[in-house]
C-alpha cells in the first residue's frame, strides 16, 4: 500500500514535470522541471530498492549535467530567449506520433495484461546489494561493451577539447 | 509478540527522533560554529572577538539568529520572485538530507543505506542549484558571475574530491558508512594513514565544494560584493549561511568518516591505550574547571551565574560520558560505551576538521580565479586519479603478493607524492611562461 503510494506520487510528479518542462516558457523554470522530472524518477528507482541507479541518477543527472545545463541558460539572454516561438512549425506531427505510441502502447498492456505475470516483489532484505552485483556484472560479463563505452567517452571528451581549444 | 511491537516501534522512532534532533539542533550548531570561527578569528589576529552578549560572546549566536529573523526580507523588483524565494531552500534542503545517511555513532543514524556515503556526496551536490538558481534570479550582475563561479568551481573540484574518496573505499570494499568505518578497525589503522595523498586532496577539494577561503571566490567580498547572496537579506540570508556550515558539517562528517575513523576511538584496537577511554570525561572536566575558574572574572552578575551553569553542564557531561567506564553500568547496558563515546569521538573529529578549515581560512590569501581552476584541473585531477592508480597497486601487493601493510602502501604513496612534485613543478613552470594572461 505504501508502495504504492510512494510509486503514484513519484511517477505523477515526473509526468508533471516533464510536460511543465517543453510547455513552460522561462527556460530557467524548464530547467528546474527537468531537474524535478529527473529526481522523481530516481525516486522510483529507490522505491524499488535500486539504491546504486538512485544515486547514480542524482550525481549524474541531476548533480552533474543539470548542473552544467544551468550554467549556460544563465549565460543565455533571456529577453530574447522569451520572445522566440517556443515550437517549430512540425509540433503537430510530434504530437500526434506522441499520442500514437501513447495509445499503441495502452492497447499492448490492456490486450496482454491477462498474460503478464510480475510476480510477488522479492522482499528488501532477501535482495543481494544492487552496488556490489553491478559491479561485478559489469566487470566480468560486460566487460567489452563497458570497456567500449568508456572509450567512446574518453573519444568524445579529447573531441571537445580539440574543437574547444585553437591551439594546444 | 511484544518484542516484535517493541522492535517495530524502535525501527519507526529511532529515525524520526534522529532526524527531529538534526533538523532542530543543525542550526544551533551552524551558528556556535560561527561563534567558533569568529573566536579563532579574533585569536590569531590577537583580538578578543565577540565578549558582549553573554561571557565571552556565548550567546551571541542566538542573538544573531533573532535580529536575522526580524529583519525586513527584501525581494528586489527585478527578481525573479519564485524562484528567488525559494533558491535558498534547496541548499538548506541538500544539506539537511545529507545528513541523513552520515552514522555520528553507532546510534544515532537516520537511515543506513547500502550506498550511503554515494548518497551523502549525491545529495550535497544539489545544493550547488540554490545557489545558482538564487544568484540568476537575483538579476544582479554581482549575484549571476557569483552563481557562476560557484557552479565552475564545484564541478571542477567535485571531480577530485570524488576521485579522491574512490581511493578510500578502494580500501574499504564498501559504500556504506558503518562498513567503512568497521573496515577502519578491521584495518587497524584509518585510511587518512593508508592513503595520505588521497586526504590531502579531499581536504583541498572539500574547501573549495564549501566556497570557503582560500577558494571562496563565489563570495569575494573585493570583487563580488558578497557573490550569489549579495540581494539577500534576513532570514533568506540566514538560510544560505545555514546551508554553508551545514555543508561543512557534512563534508567534515565525511571526511571523518573516509579517513579519520569515524567513531573509533584513536588506537581503537590496542588495548594498552584503553586509557584513552577516560580522555572524554577528562575534557569536559577540564572545560567545567574552566569555566568555574573564569566565572569570578565576569564582569556582570548575570554572567557569573551563567558561567556557573556552563561548568555545572559540562560537570554532568563528564559524568554521562565517564558512566559507561562503571563496570556495573556496562554491565547493565552494553551498548552504552559505543553509543556515548563513539558520538563524541566523531563529533570531537569533526569539529577539529572544521577548525583546520578555519586555521587555512585565517592563513592564506584567497587564490585568484584561473589558479583556482588551474590548481583544480592540473593539479588536483591528475594527482586524484594517480593515487587511485597507487592504492589499486598497494593492494595487490598487500592482497596477492603477501607484503605487508607499511611496505605497500609506504611505497605507493612516495610514487604519488613524486608525481604530485613532477606535476607541481610542471604546473610552476607554466605559471612562469606566462604571467598574466588576462582573462581568468
């Protein structure tokens, strides 16, 4: 029941935010959104006792990006910001391909609902540590891919200091 | 059945009360550390600080809180007003709830999480929005460059400080806070011995994530005004400062945590320094002695009876803390020794953390802004990431080689204190080729 209600309330606030955040005109307020929007969603996260993606998502997203995402809407001249049209010409089209999937994916669930079957959630102490599991799952079973994605990174980060910098 | 009630009743109070007590006595504390910070101050510059409210200035903080309350809290025109009145909320509110996962004791905690010291670095990083948020919405060119040094400075020293802590629960194995300290005792010595360097970088990186001096550029009254806060007032004011010493408790906690033992106890694992055990008592008979010796000096009636009262509290705290020694008493309530002394131990580290930060705030210049940022990305980064490199290596050769603890770790820490010297020289000479570029 508490569940549940931690469930409804985090997922309500995310949905919330996430509309406030393309609808709002302030893009500051947008960011603030999108930040709240992020916070929910490692609330549910949490509220699933997935402690490490909780916080990964909180230091990442909302720590970091976010972070660096403000500090360059504040550079941004607002007056002018505030007089743009806040969507491109083809808004319908998006909305109609959102409302589209919205409903393709409402029809999925309600035609197979008869045959999901979650299961009973596992109680909390009956579950491993979610850090120490991802980090050996990540060190031994996905150690290629993880390995590629970390040099992928590091390709984009030279990448940005080259563009960034005229001599080096 | 009863225990069953008894236990779930415990399992639900134990952290509410936890919590009620932090977010009751925090700003208590943030404003006796003030007091503190202005004590020291006025010692080193050989002054004798605030001496009017109550003997010696005790009371001061309490009347700075009330004149902060009842003062007029100015919304300037231009602002933009939601967000500006609401800005320092979210850095009181990071905080606070970084407190939450931080064990003062084997006690007190609010809530032990599997990745609890994740959490605490986490949530206090949030707090960086109230102070960006509030220096935008102030709409004042002071407040904006303020918010903008503030949130280049963390992100910048937030990745050395964390790279800085990876080396320390390297050594751990663990996220969670009463692990890692565990892990201490296992050890036998506290990381800040096994991982010098990582230390030292934690301590520069903690200075500069507070905005502290010598790194407390986002507040630069010479150049700033007073920074992100320069249009606040009152009590939304006061708030910000609430976060500031919030925040130095929590990275205080931290590093005590991390590095400084937590709770144990100094020699926590030999028992011929069992003696040590009487040092709680002793300091607080010390203080009492103190206070009764100076009560007669006060200059106002009203002071000396105060003073009576301070050194008859600190008598009952020596005796609360001296009771768990009684065989008797520990007897009865085993678990009163840890719960007692190991609060005072961490609190008693966490407050010379926060003194060493006053000591460097009284001691050195304030740094200017592309040294600020050169000593983060240049210096610190490197060195952090290095010495990471050095404990993974120290314990291999502890774990899988068989050497012993002083050998492995002594010679990795001289590997990274040589290249901190090569990266400090190379660093010196770039400051030389060019003095003075101009724009930070």
């Amino acid at each position: 029941m508490l569940d549940q209600i931690v469930f409804y309330f985090f997922a309500a606030l995310a949905v919330v935010s996430a509309i406030l955040v393309v609808t709002r005109r302030n893009v500051v307020q947008s960011a603030i959104f999108l930040i709240t929007a992020l916070l929910a969603t490692a609330g549910i996260f949490l509220s699933l006792h997935a402690e490490f993606l909780f916080i990964v998502q909180v230091i990442l997203y909302a720590g970091g990006i976010m972070v660096l995402f403000v500090f360059v809407i504040m550079l941004i001249n607002m007056d002018v910001a505030l007089h743009q049209i806040q969507f491109n010409r083809q808004w319908w089209l998006g909305l109609l391909l959102a409302l589209v999937v919205g409903a393709e994916l409402t029809i999925a669930i309600a035609i197979g609902r008869s045959h999901l079957s979650f299961g009973d959630p596992a109680p909390a102490s009956a579950l491993e540590p979610s850090t120490q599991l991802v980090g050996k799952v990540l060190f031994s079973e996905y150690m290629l891919p993880f390995e590629i994605a970390s040099i992928l990174l590091l390709v984009a980060m030279i990448g940005a200091v080259v563009m960034a910098k005229k001599k080096i | 059945m009863l225990m069953n009630l008894l236990h779930f009743v415990i399992s639900i109070w134990v952290p509410l009360v936890c919590a009620v007590i932090i977010v009751a006595v925090l700003p208590l504390v943030a404003g006796y550390i003030v007091l503190m910070e202005r004590k020291v101050m006025a010692d080193m510059q050989a002054r004798l600080g605030p001496m009017r409210v109550g003997p010696h200035g005790l009371l001061q903080p309490i009347a700075d809180a009330l004149k902060l309350l009842i003062k007029e809290d100015i919304i300037p025109d231009e602002a933009d007003k939601a967000i500006f009145w609401f800005a320092p909320l979210i850095s009181v509110t990071a905080a606070m709830l970084a407190m939450s996962a931080l064990a003062i004791g084997p006690w007190f905690q609010i809530a032990e999480l599997n990745v609890g010291l994740l959490f605490v670095v986490g949530i206090s990083a949030l707090g960086i929005f109230g102070i960006v948020l509030g220096g935008w919405s102030s709409n004042s060119h002071y407040s904006l460059l303020g918010a903008l040094r503030s949130a280049a400075q963390l992100v910048s020293y937030e990745t050395a400080a964390g790279m800085a802590i990876v080396g320390a629960l390297l050594l751990a194995g663990t996220l969670s806070t009463r692990e890692i300290i565990q892990a201490q005792n296992d050890y036998g010595t506290w990381f800040a011995f096994a991982a010098p360097v990582g230390f030292f970088i934690y301590i520069v990186a903690s200075i500069a994530e507070t905005n502290r001096a010598p790194f407390d550029l986002p507040e630069a009254e010479s150049e700033l005004v007073a920074g992100y806060m320069t249009e606040y007032s009152g009590f939304r004011w006061a708030l910000y400062f609430l976060a500031e010493y919030t925040n130095m408790v929590v990275v205080a906690s931290i590093a005590t945590t991390l590095f400084l033992g937590g709770w144990l106890r100094p020699f926590a694992g030999t028992p011929a320094f069992d003696f040590l055990d009487g040092f709680p008592s002793l300091l607080m008979l010390v203080v009492g002695a103190y206070c009764f010796y100076r009560a007669p000096k006060q200059p106002v009636k009203v002071q000396n009876l105060f003073m009576v009262a301070v050194g008859l509290l600190m008598f009952l705290a020596a005796m609360i803390l001296a009771a768990p020694l009684v065989p008797a008493v520990a007897n009865l309530l085993p678990g009163l020794k840890p719960g007692l002394h190991g609060a005072f131990w961490f609190l008693l580290k966490v407050g010379l953390y926060i003194y060493l930060f006053m000591w460097l705030r009284f001691t050195f210049p304030r740094y200017r802004f592309d040294q600020l940022m050169r000593l983060g990305w240049q210096f610190l980064i490197p060195l952090s990431i290095v010495n990471v490199m050095g404990i993974g290596v120290a314990l291999v050769l502890h774990r899988h080689w068989g050497w012993g603890h002083l050998p492995a770790f002594g010679l990795t820490t001289l590997l990274t204190l040589l290249v901190a010297g090569l990266l400090g020289w190379e660093s010196e000479k770039k400051d030389k080729e060019h003095v003075f570029v101009g724009e930070a």
